[in-house]
C-alpha cells in the first residue's frame, strides 16, 4: 500500500501550496500557529474546488479539548458547513478532564458527520488507554487516528505510534503527525510501513515589524512552502520504492 500524504494548510496561499508540491489530500484550518482551528464557511468552499480531497479540522477554540454545550453547538454547525461546502470529511475530537475521549460528544459529532469521512485529531495524544480510545473511534466509524504518539515529534513517540498500529490493526488507520519533514520520513516509514503521514510542511515567515507591533502577525508564523511538500514526497516516494509495504 502506498502512503499518502495529508498536508494542513490555514490560508488561499498555503491552499495553493499544498496542491502545486504534491499533497494527496488537505487538512483544512485556521490559525496553525495556535495548533489550528476551524477555518471559515469560505474557505472551506475555496478548498472544495481545489481538487484534492479534503477534511476540515473542527475545532472551535484554542486550548484543551474539552467541549462545553457552547462549544459543541459550534462544532456541529461548522459540520454543517463543511457539509455544504461539500468537503470530503472532518476531523474532530473531544476530551474528558482526564484526558480520555468524551464518547458523547464525539458520537455526536459523528452522527452530524454521517455520510462524511471522520478523522480524530490529536486529543488522541492526551488518552490514558489507547486501546479503549481505538475500540471508541471503531465503534463511531471513525476511518483515521492523527497522532504524535504523545511527543512533540512523531519520530519521538515511535513506541506509542507503534502500540497504538498493532492495536488498531487497520481500522482506524493510524496516521504519525507532528514535526513530520522530509528527513524524518525514513524513520516513520521504516517503523509504520503503509501509514499515511501528516504533515504541515511549513516555514518560519517574516511579517513586517509594524504588523507585529500592532498584533496582527505573531512571531511563530510560518506559511506552507510547496518545495518543503516536495521534498518530502521524494523521501516518502524513494523508500517506497526501496521498502515495499510489509505490514
């Protein structure tokens, strides 16, 4: 099996950027600097005319990931419009304080997204029990896990990305993000062989000083660069060749 790659984007340029490099599919957000949010109604119609399927983050506020009434009520509506943008699926998730998946809210959000593709987002890293996550995203009809392993890089969470394959067995498909760069893709590759990667493949920006004084630019802005999405692909495309998928 091939591995695809899923690039998140949070503008119309980092759009454009991800189609021209090569990405087999987008993670459609706003504000990835913040670990991303919901992007707006129109966005979500500019990217369904991109011509690569795509899923739209919903997560309405920074932070944890719990979801209070208010916040719920948002996700289910951004749900909708991503419905009627016609996008391919969304990504979702909801915590308890404990860090383990709250099964209400997320069934849900997955009955609003019926007929959609589903996608958990990392609220996964911050389980107690993989296992008991994994059986909740099954039962939910959940198609795909993102996750870290836990760590700030995926390559640094290998033994909890590794555990959390062998446990899934396939449904869901389990999907390493965090960190992920052409010169990481080997390692991934070599110990999930198959897995679709994630990837932001961004770089550092350079705002004028004036946008920054003012508080419309942060200083951990970085824009989706085509050659980085290239670059990668290469990586992931030479050891496929090398290393068939043995899974």
């Amino acid at each position: 099996m091939t591995s695809a790659l899923e690039i998140a984007v949070d503008s119309p340029a980092g759009l454009a950027a991800a189609v021209d490099g090569g990405a087999d599919r987008i993670e459609l957000c706003a504000a990835l600097e913040i670990g991303g949010l919901t992007a707006s109604a129109g966005m979500m119609v500019l990217a369904a005319e991109c011509g690569l399927p795509v899923m739209a983050l919903i997560r309405p506020a920074p932070g944890g990931f719990e979801m209070g009434l208010d916040e719920e009520g948002a996700a289910l509506a951004d749900i909708a419009s991503a419905r009627e943008a016609g996008l391919a699926g969304v990504v979702i998730g909801a915590s308890l304080p404990d860090g383990s998946l709250d099964a209400e809210v997320l069934s849900r959000l997955a009955e609003a997204a019926e007929g959609m593709e589903i996608a958990l987002h990392r609220a996964f890293d911050l389980v107690p029990d993989q296992a008991a996550a994994i059986a909740l995203c099954r039962r939910l009809g959940i198609a795909r896990i993102l996750t870290s392993g836990g760590a700030p890089r995926a390559v640094d969470g290998l033994p909890r990305l590794r555990e959390a394959l062998r446990l899934a067995a396939g449904t869901p498909a389990i999907m390493p993000g965090g960190g992920v760069r052409a010169e990481t893709a080997a390692q991934l590759l070599t110990a999930m062989p198959g897995c679709d990667l994630h990837a932001s493949c961004a770089l550092p920006a350079d705002p004028a000083p004036r946008l920054r004084e003012l508080g419309f630019a942060t200083p951990g802005l970085r824009v989706t660069s085509a050659e980085e999405i290239r670059r990668l692909k290469t990586a992931m495309a030479d050891l496929q060749q090398v290393s068939p998928d043995t899974r």
